[in-house]
C-alpha cells in the first residue's frame, strides 16, 4: 500500500478539474480563429478566465494563462528586468526562494543584474525591515508568499506595502501558498502606483489539483513587462503562442472547488499535520520541528532528523510505501544540501537532514499513521548509514 505525503511537490488531479478538462478539450478550434469553431473555443477560454480571475481576486485581462509556476515565475522576472526604469539595475531577492526564482535572478546577472540578498530568520521568514531598505532604487524585487520548503507563511501584505511606497515592481511567487492561503491580487496591489508595489503574481495548477502543464501569471493592468516568448499577441502581447483551452477551464474549475473548500480543508490539514509533528517528535526526542510553528502552511511538517542522511530517511520511507522528499521537487536527485535550511542559519549537515512531509486533500489519518508505524526505525537504520555530512 502507498501513502503520499508529498502533495508539495504536485497534488492529485481534482474530479471537477478533469472534467473540464475532458469537456474543453472536446471543443474544436482556435480560439485565435475568427470562424464559429474559433469562437466557441474563444468563449470558453474567456469564461475561464473570468472564473480564475474572480477567484484570484483580479480582473480576468490581468491573467495570463501559463504552463506552470516556473514559466510565470520567467516571465514575471524577466519581463520587469527588461522593462525596467533605466539605471536601475538591483534585484532584491530573499535568500531563500525557490530555484525557479533563484535561477532565473542568476541568469538576469549575465545581463547585468546586481542581487540584493535579504535574510531570513531562523524560520524562513523574509525580514520584511531588511526588505524594506533594501528596495530603494531596486530594478525589481520578488518574494515567496509561503516558503516552499519551511512552510513559513510571509507577511505578503507588508512587502506588498514596501514595494509600492518605494515604487518598486514586486513579483510574488504563490505557487506553494495555492490553495492553502487565500489570496486577493487586488487586495494586495491596493493604490500601490502605476507600475509600482504588486504587479505580478505566479500560481502552479498541479498544486492545487488541475492538470501538470497548467498555471498563471496575474499581471497588473499597469505592469511594464517585456514578453518572453514572442509570434503572436495573445494574452496582451504578454505570451505568444495558442492558448489552451482546456488547461485554461481545468485551472479555473481547480481554483474555484479549491476555495471553496480552503477554510475547512485547512483546519482539518491542520490537525492531521500536528499529529504528525507530535508523533514524530515522541518516536524520535531529537527530531526538530523547521519553520515557523504557527504560520505556516497546514499540511506542511518540516521537520530535521539530527545525524541522519536524508536521501538515506527517503529511500527507507519509500521502501515501506511512504512518499516524503528532502526539499523542493525541482532538485530532488540533487545531492546538494537544503539552501534553504543553510538560509536558516544551520550548518551543512542540518542541512542534508532535513524531511518534508506535506499533506493534501486526499490526506487521511493513515497516511499519519503509517509514518509513525516506521518513522523510529528508519531514522535509527538512517542515522547509522554513515555520517550526514558526506557528499
């Protein structure tokens, strides 16, 4: 028997979501063509739009329909580095984002971006004080809304606030807090100036149970951004190329069911994830809870096994049907320790000790169950497979 507690890494396709998906897909057409065909696709492409939109809290011009979080991610950072305000050339980044920002800031660096690192705490939470000062005359800044790793929820509000006083454009990466935070683009943007405070936010379908190859950009109807892709005006010029309809009303039925359900879905992840933390911390005394206790995401436990070696906790786990990860997805098989832990202010080894256990929707108490029947065991085998700070 399986038991998943990885919905982090990407969650269950919803039944509403694959139904419309099937449904759209039927549908024939362009929705770029101006014949009937081309039409009927357009109309639901739109309607999806507007169902997202009203979810997200913007207006449905402002989203722009992507492949996943890290083309949004991309083409946010890329398209607000190449529309930037001349002479400016600083990209505030907190230390410990996801790789998708990460790496898209390292290659704006060829093109003469100048990173201004912002620490976090011994949580993981961005210093919203050293984010504040560290905006002035920035080219463009970019945070997590929840860390994708800790689980520490930020404080979105307050560098939403920073960035539009400092008239900065501020990209947010929400792909770990769908559908865990509830979210209002407009909310956030509040009467931030034309092209200043939140202009963009990223969100990823497959975390919120809509097909793998579908997310969004939410775009401010102000934002200065230079598209990625190019061949065609799709999407208000922002990303070329044919839209998918049926990813499109896949989302947008994922986004509405996932609201719908957010409050109680969250307190009922909630207690499974604090049984998992009580059980754990009783099997084994020295495991340490990471991330902030109480600001974090419901179905997140990140919790650090002292002395063991992480690939060695997953490869146990796995063998008795139990599916956790180390860190994000995108570096799973990397064997590299957590730059996110390192962030924390933990040393190397902490950092290749630590596990992510994430529940989701189709989370029961015996997937909890089946961690703490081995969760003793595999860390004792673990912490005595060698030492954890070996490459």
């Amino acid at each position: 028997m399986r038991f998943y507690l990885d919905h982090a890494a990407t969650s269950p396709l919803r039944p509403e979501a694959r139904d419309a998906w099937l449904t759209a897909g039927q549908v024939l057409g362009n929705a770029s063509s101006t014949h009937g065909a081309g039409q009927d696709a357009r109309r639901v492409l739109e309607e999806s739009r507007e169902r997202a939109a009203a979810v997200l809290g913007c207006d449905p011009i402002e989203v722009v329909f992507t492949s996943g979080g890290t083309e949004s991610i991309n083409t946010a950072l890329n398209g607000l580095w190449r529309s930037r305000v001349h002479g400016t050339d600083a990209v505030v980044l907190p230390d410990a984002e996801h790789h998708a920002t990460m790496d898209t800031v390292a290659a704006l660096t060829v093109e003469g971006a100048v990173v201004r690192a912002v620490r976090v705490d011994a949580h993981a939470r961005i210093d919203a004080q050293a984010f504040r000062a560290a905006l002035e005359g920035a080219a463009l800044a970019t945070a997590l809304v929840a860390n994708n790793e800790s689980g520490t929820i930020n404080d979105a509000p307050e560098l939403a606030r920073a960035a539009a006083e400092r008239t900065v454009p501020l990209h947010l990466d929400a792909v770990a807090a769908w559908p865990h935070v509830r979210l209002s683009f407009r909310e956030l943007r509040g009467d931030a100036p034309a092209g200043a405070g939140l202009v963009a936010m990223s969100i990823a379908g497959h975390k919120l149970g809509a097909p793998v190859g579908t997310g969004a950009l939410v775009v401010a109807r102000s934002a200065r951004l230079t598209p990625l892709l190019h061949g065609g005006s799709q999407q208000r010029g922002l990303r070329a190329g044919t839209q998918d309809v049926a990813g499109a009303a896949a989302l947008a039925a994922a986004l509405e069911v996932s609201a719908a359900e957010l409050v109680a879905e969250s307190a009922r992840l909630c207690a499974l994830r604090d049984r998992l933390i009580d059980g754990i911390r009783h099997a084994v005394p020295r495991a340490v809870l990471l991330g902030d206790p109480v600001d974090r995401l419901p179905g997140n436990a990140h919790v650090l096994f002292p002395g063991a070696v992480g690939e060695s906790l997953l490869f146990l786990l796995d063998q008795a049907g139990i599916a956790a990860s180390t860190g994000s997805a995108c570096q799973a098989g990397v064997a590299e320790p957590s730059h996110v832990v390192v962030a924390m202010g933990r040393g190397e080894q902490d950092a290749r000790s630590a596990l992510r256990f994430t529940l989701g929707r189709t989370s029961t108490d015996a997937d909890v169950d089946a961690v703490l029947d081995v969760i003793a065991e595999v860390y004792a085998r673990a912490s005595g497979a060698g030492a954890a700070s070996r490459s």
